[in-house]
C-alpha cells in the first residue's frame, strides 16, 4: 500500500497535504513531515500542508497558503475519518486523493485509504511509510513524528501504545540519537497561568455517580486566567488515573464557531459512539462532541455516566 502511495506522490507535481480540523499535534506533525520529505526527494514538486494553525504548534514549522490551481493535483488526507472535519480544501480541484489515518473508520472517501486503528498515530503511519519507500528523511523531520506520536499516546501512556510504537521509536531514537529533553520540551513548556488553570479545573470538577468527571469552560474563566482558548484541550490529558473518575470532560464555549467544544477521555469505557451522537466521534478512549446548549452537554453526561455504570458492573461486581 505505502508503495502505492509513494507511487500517486511520483507521479503529481502539485500535491495538498491536508488534516482535519481542531489541529492537533498528530496531525499538524505528520502533514508538515510528510510535505519536507517530498520535497527533500522531489525537490521540484510544489507541496502545500494546509489548514488553520495554532500559536501553540509553532515549533512543528510553518503551514502554507494555497490557491487553487488547473494543474492536476494529488490531494493527501492525514488523521481524518471523514471528509466534513477536513480542513480547508473546498475550492480544491483534486485528481486523486490518498487517506492515511488511524481512527476508527466513518467512511470511504479517497481513492487510496490506508487505516490503521491498531497504529498509536498518523505520524507512526507516516514514520513506517517513509521507511518502507524511497521518501527521504533527516533528524528534523524524524524529530516532528516523533513529536506528534509521543502526544497522540500521551507520552506512551495511553492504551495506542503497541509493541510496534515501541519498535519504530526504539529504530528512529538509535537513527537520529534524537535530543529527547528538546523534543518534550517543545511539547510540554507552559505557562504558569496555564498550571493555575489546571488547578482551577481541578478544584471545580463536579462528578456524577459513576465517575464521570465534567467542568464547564466560559470565556469568562478563560479570560480570567490569561490562557489560550485551546488550553482546555490540551489540559484534558492530564486527568488520567484518578481513582474517583472513569471518564472526564471538558465543555468549553467557542464564541467564534458559535458552540460548544467537548473534550472527552476514559481509562475504560468506550465514548466514541456516545459522541457520535452528539456532532462527535474520535477514538475508543479519546473522542470529540459538538453541543448547542448547555442542556444538551448535560444530556452527553448522563449518557456517559450510563456508559461507566454498565463498565463498573461488568468489570468490578
Ligand atoms: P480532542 O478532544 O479535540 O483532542 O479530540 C480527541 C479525538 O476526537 C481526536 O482524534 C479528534 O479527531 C476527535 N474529535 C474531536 N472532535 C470531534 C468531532 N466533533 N467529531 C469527530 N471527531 C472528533
């Protein structure tokens, strides 16, 4: 399959690197790692990795602007499932078009799919398909995947991390003697005012009867503490392993697309089809919803509260 893949890229000179919407560092890494390997071993192709950035991913580069063109192109879909949570390519005239991810399939929408829902990661993906062709590599671009793939496992912690993820880390750390302190460091580095607002959704956390833990996330809050309004998200992680909780939320009101974000984690129960049902879905253990009211985040509680007490009774009585 990934010879396949090398083959499409080959054979396009205008190639659109895209991802889904929400970047995230699995995404951003893999789409801006993917662009400078096809141009280190196609120096004369012209590849653009689009979408909306954030300030907070600076340190994986730079993404590009793109104007449509006639020129036959090559459109490649990276950690998207489906084709309405891909950023940014309305407008584009595609030839034909590759998918590489590793969520749980939604739907066919590209030519070429490779899925993996076994991979930790986009970037494991395209660390393995940038070993298995001619595309070149170098520490930078090593360094990236590796970035996007300790974040999508969460520093190996989530259950994502198979005996393959290991193998090619252990391959590509003795490779590239990668500057690990660096690389987390990018990734971790934050400002206090984010800690204080960690402390305070700690603190706040309300949590239902079977461990469901849940904050709401105003503007107001955000605006007190001084953080980025993707805070949230990030801080979501970091709610593992606490005894009293089986799965966790954040509902952060996003003013500029008129809703209201949810992020949701589990150490057990499954929440991707419970989001589904709420403009949602994403992985087993770490999904994403969209809701319009308050009342309808509630309505998402109490389903994942039913989710844990069903998980509670066939594991623990
Ligand atoms: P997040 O909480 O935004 O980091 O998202 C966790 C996972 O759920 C990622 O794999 C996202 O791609 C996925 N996800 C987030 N929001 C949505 C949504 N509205 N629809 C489908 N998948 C989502």
């Amino acid at each position: 399959m990934y010879k396949k893949v090398y083959k499409a890229i080959k054979k396009y000179n205008n190639i659109v690197i895209a991802r889904h919407i929400g970047v995230d560092p699995d995404a951003m890494a893999s789409q801006i790692a993917l662009r400078d390997s096809i141009i280190k071993t196609f120096p004369n192709k012209k590849v653009y990795a689009i979408g909306n950035g954030s300030t907070k991913f600076t340190y994986l580069g730079k993404l590009d602007k793109y104007e449509p063109t006639e020129e036959p192109t090559l459109l490649i879909v990276l950690d998207t499932p489906d084709k309405r949570r891909v950023d940014g390519i309305e407008g584009i005239n595609y030839s034909y078009s590759i998918k590489i991810d590793h969520h749980p399939f939604v739907e066919k929408f590209c030519d070429i799919e490779i899925m993996n829902e076994e991979s930790s990661s986009t970037c494991q993906l395209i660390i393995e398909m940038i070993y298995n062709t001619k595309l070149k590599r170098d520490k930078e671009i090593i360094g990236k995947l590796f970035q996007g793939l300790v974040s999508d496992t969460n520093r190996f912690l989530f259950q994502n991390s198979t005996a393959s993820t290991f193998k090619i880390v252990s391959q590509i750390v003795k490779d590239y003697n990668l500057d690990l302190p660096a690389l987390y460091s990018d990734l971790y580095m934050r400002p206090l005012s984010e800690i204080r607002f960690q402390g305070y959704i700690s603190q706040n956390m309300q949590v239902t009867e079977n461990g469901v833990g849940y904050i709401e996330i105003t503007n107001t809050i955000i605006n007190k503490f001084n953080v980025d309004s993707s805070s949230a998200g990030n801080i979501v992680n970091n709610f593992n392993y606490i005894e009293d909780i089986l799965v966790w939320l954040t509902i952060s009101e996003d003013n500029k697309n008129d809703t209201i974000k949810i992020s949701i984690r589990s150490r057990g129960p499954e929440i991707n089809k419970v989001a589904e049902n709420y403009r949602g879905g994403g992985h087993r253990f770490a999904s994403g919803a969209r809701v319009s009211s308050m009342e309808e985040a509630k309505l998402l509680i109490n389903d994942l509260d039913r989710e844990c007490e069903k998980y509670i009774k066939e594991n623990f009585e």
